[in-house]
C-alpha cells in the first residue's frame, strides 16, 4: 500500500497540477549545472521526470509531459540568456522574456518528442533512455546546434566524467540517463535499487587532484575585465587597453605565451598597425594570440590573430560555427529594416563565418586549435580538424552571460572538451572566468570573474589521443538509430 500512495496522489492531481511538477521536477535537474553544482539534483529531477513518464496513459499525455520537464530544465539551466539583452537594453531588452521562454520551450520539443516515441514504441523507459539520448545529440547538430547544458556535463567533476574519453558528452549522456531510469524504476526490483545506488555514488565521487602537472611551458591570461556595456565607449576603450598592456608586460616571470581574449584589441585589424606595435613592445619578443574584428571587403570577421615576436602578424583565424541572432541574422538585411538586429553584429546580417577549424603553430609550445567563444561547446567542431593539436586554445568575451551561471557553465563545457580529446585547454576571457584546464578536465589555475589582470600557469602535457576523439558520435549515433529501428520493429509486430 506504501508504494502506492505516490500514485493515487499524483492521481488525485489535476492536469495541469500535474504539468507543473513535471516542470519543477525539470528545473529540479537543472541544478546540477553551474553555478549551483548540485548533481544529485539533476538525477532526482531527472528521475521524477522518468517516473512521470512511466504514469502517462496516452502519447498526448507522454508528449505533454516531455515538454513540461524540458521547459522547466532549459528555463532554469539557460536563464543566463535575458543577459546579452540587457546589454543595450533600449535595443534589445524588449527581446529578454521572449528569448528565454522561447528557447525553453523550442528546446523542449526535443524532449517531449522523445516522451512521446517511447510512449509510442511501446518501449517503457528503456525507449525513453535510448530517444532522449539521440534527442539530445539531434540538439548539437540541427540549426547550427545548441548543446548547452547537456545532462552530461553535471559529471564534469566526478569520476564518471571522465568516460567522456570513451563515449564522448552524448555518450555520457545516455549513461547517465541509463542511471536516471534505473532511480525511477528502483522501487520495483531489488536490482534497480542497486543500480541506482551505483549512479548516485559515481555522480557523486570526484576526480583526484593528486597528479597535476608541476612543470611546463608558461602561459599568461590576459584579462581585462571591460563590462560589455562599456566595452566600446570611446572614453572607455584606452582604459581597457591600458590593462591589458600592463598585464602583458607584467614581471618577474617570463611567459612563453601570452593570451588575450576575444575582441579584446579595441580596433579593427585593418587599422590595428600602432595598436599592435603596443602590444608587441609590451610583449618584450613573447608571441601573443589575441582576439580581433578585421574586415575584408564588406564581410567582417571575428578573428584570433598570433602576434609574432618580431611584432609582425604571422597567423589569423576567422571564427566560423558563429551564433544565430547573435554574431549574424538569418536574412539580417531585411529584418535590419524593422530594428531587429544581432547583438554582436555590426549591422544587417553581421560577422561572415571563415572556412572552418585551423590550426596555429606556436612555436616551442605546438599546435593549438583555437575556439572562440562558444565553438567550445560543440564536440564535433573540436574534433573536425584533420590532425591532433597540441592543447585547445579557447578566446571568450563571457561578458555577454552576465555575472551568475552563464560564464561558469560556458567554461564546465570547455572542461568536457579537454576530457574528450584528452588534450589541456588554455581559456582566456575578457571578464573571466580565465583558466588552465588539464586533460581530465580539472581546474589547474583561475582567474576570479569580474577581476582585471593576468594569471600565469604552467600548461599540462597532453595525454595519448582518447577513443572518442578517434571514433567521433558516430558509432553512438549509428547504434541510437539502430536500436530506435529494432524497437519500431518490435513495436510493430507486437501491435500486428
């Protein structure tokens, strides 16, 4: 009778009662991402979710359900997204609730998809496990992709994070959602009770500090710290140059790299002759990687240039997996003329996108792969250059994601990335948070958000090349598609 109180109560709820918890339980699994680092939570809400799922009586009923837990999981774990608008609010701030509610809710539509074709299938929470796995790498690839916050990055500090060498962030995904469903069901098999203690406890155990490298190469962050809104005030704009100069020529230790973030030479390339010379004399014969606009023509592209010891301009990359209505607008030109523009744009459809993953040599310390701002999210961009690097180099203006979870989750991302490849991640931003990540994914040095100065740190030695950085999404992808076709199958011959 014990076990069936929960039932005749959710029972007794009303429809959209009923919606409701199903979107608390969503904002519930949010909680394991940053800032709030509460992974336990995500496998409460998660499984809650799950069990919902198990109650639903008809596949309306199923998809409604998905939507709800999706809704309240991408409002709570994206509510950073109201704050590039908030940037020039007199333009954009009128777009803030909308922006939010409407990528809660598209996003949703991945989840509830997947609520309904298990419900469907007739597949339990098995079919959900596998359709809320392939739902969620749909989500990295389709329009453009957007990946952020994927389930799977609340292990980032656990022991079972460290999988992502093997199966990769999608993969993870789906073990943890393996784990989610064993909680839900825990109550009516003994072995699902175990199951689900085994999930907890691997969620839960954190990664050692024990090995972190003591010697190395020494790199130099530079951060600025120049609030967007002030960011390209004329008065203001020698003032954040200044620092970034004072930070590269800061003593007593001499780097073998310097780093300065995204955009942060406050000119065009084009014009950046005197500005260059600064940075270059600061630098003292130290090569610089820094962030830049430069324009070709009428396009304009945001750029990370390597600045070399003879102050010359030896390397550019041009970023190109850019963000929708952000860095360029679909049809930009034509709905410039109605006020809508994106935020990082120049005007009408904004930045071009350059040709694709680059390599830049530096000398002594390797190939690094640049990524700017949040190419770092995609798996599949850090692993389509055709040779490996020697570490990643990511060049951010986290300004734009206000002071609260977007840097911080923006930057638990770029740790998978290290974890994947099994290679160090070198991350400069404007506002923070600046860091060295080693290749299993760990904080090595930081630099506090919202500070001005410079972080020295020793960049760890890269590990052997991972499984999944060799294999890619594909072997998971192709057993997702397959094991969806088996239980079509099944479910078919079962109605016949």
């Amino acid at each position: 009778m014990a076990e069936q109180a929960p039932v005749r109560w959710w029972a007794a709820r009303s429809r959209w009662q009923q919606l409701a918890l199903t979107m608390l339980f969503g904002a519930i699994a949010a909680l394991g991402h940053a800032p709030f680092n509460l992974p336990i939570l995500t496998l409460v809400g998660l499984a809650l979710g799950f069990a919902v799922f198990s109650a639903s009586q008809t596949p309306a009923q199923a998809l409604w359900r998905g939507l709800a837990l999706g809704t309240g999981y991408f409002a709570v774990s994206l509510n950073w997204i109201v704050e590039p608008f908030l940037v020039d609010v007199a333009r954009h701030g009128w777009m803030a609730p909308f922006a939010l509610v409407f990528l809660a809710s598209g996003l949703s539509l991945f989840w509830g998809g997947a609520f309904w074709g298990a419900y469907r299938l007739r597949a339990g929470v098995l079919g959900l496990v596998v359709l809320l796995a392939g739902a969620e790498m749909l989500r990295a690839y389709v329009f453009t992709g957007f990946p952020w916050a994927m389930p799977a990055y609340v292990l980032v500090n656990s022991i079972t994070g460290q999988l992502a060498a093997v199966v990769g962030s999608h993969g993870l995904n789906l073990l943890l959602f393996c784990g989610v469903g064993a909680c839900a069901i825990a109550g009516r098999h003994k072995i699902f009770v175990a199951l689900g203690i085994v999930a907890i406890t691997a969620v839960l155990w954190p990664v050692s500090q024990s090995d972190l490298a003591s010697e190395g190469p020494i790199v130099r962050l530079v951060q600025p710290n120049a609030p967007q809104h002030q960011k390209w005030d004329p008065a203001l704009m020698p003032v954040f140059f200044q620092r970034g100069l004072a930070a590269t020529k800061a003593g007593p230790v001499r780097p073998d790299l310097i780093v300065w973030p995204e955009t942060a030479v406050p000119v065009a390339l084009n014009y950046a002759d005197s500005t260059l010379a600064a940075m270059s004399d600061a630098a003292s014969g130290v090569p610089v990687v820094f962030g830049v606009n430069r324009f070709d023509g009428e396009r304009i592209y945001n750029s990370a240039g390597v600045l070399a010891s003879d102050g010359s301009v030896s390397q550019i990359y041009d970023k190109h997996h850019l963000v929708p209505f952000g860095e360029y607008i679909p049809l930009g030109d034509m709905l410039a003329r109605i006020g809508i523009h994106g935020m990082a744009a120049r005007n009408g459809q904004g930045f071009s996108a350059g040709p694709g993953p680059e390599l830049l040599d530096l000398g002594a310390l390797g190939r690094a792969l640049p990524l700017i701002c949040y190419e770092v999210v995609f798996p599949q961009d850090v692993l389509s250059v055709p040779e490996r690097p020697d570490f990643l180099l990511q060049l951010t203006n986290d300004a734009w994601f206000g002071n609260f979870s977007g840097p911080y989750q923006h930057l638990q991302q770029a740790r998978m990335r290290a974890i994947e490849t099994g290679l160090p991640l070198i991350r400069a931003a404007n506002t923070g948070v600046s860091a060295v990540v080693d290749p299993k994914g760990r904080l090595t040095a930081q630099l506090a958000l919202n500070t001005a100065g410079h972080l020295d740190a020793i960049l760890p030695p890269a590990q052997p090349q991972t499984l999944y950085a060799r294999s890619g999404d594909l072997p998971l992808g192709g057993g997702l598609v397959m094991i969806t076709i088996l239980l079509l199958w099944r479910s078919r011959v079962n109605s016949d």
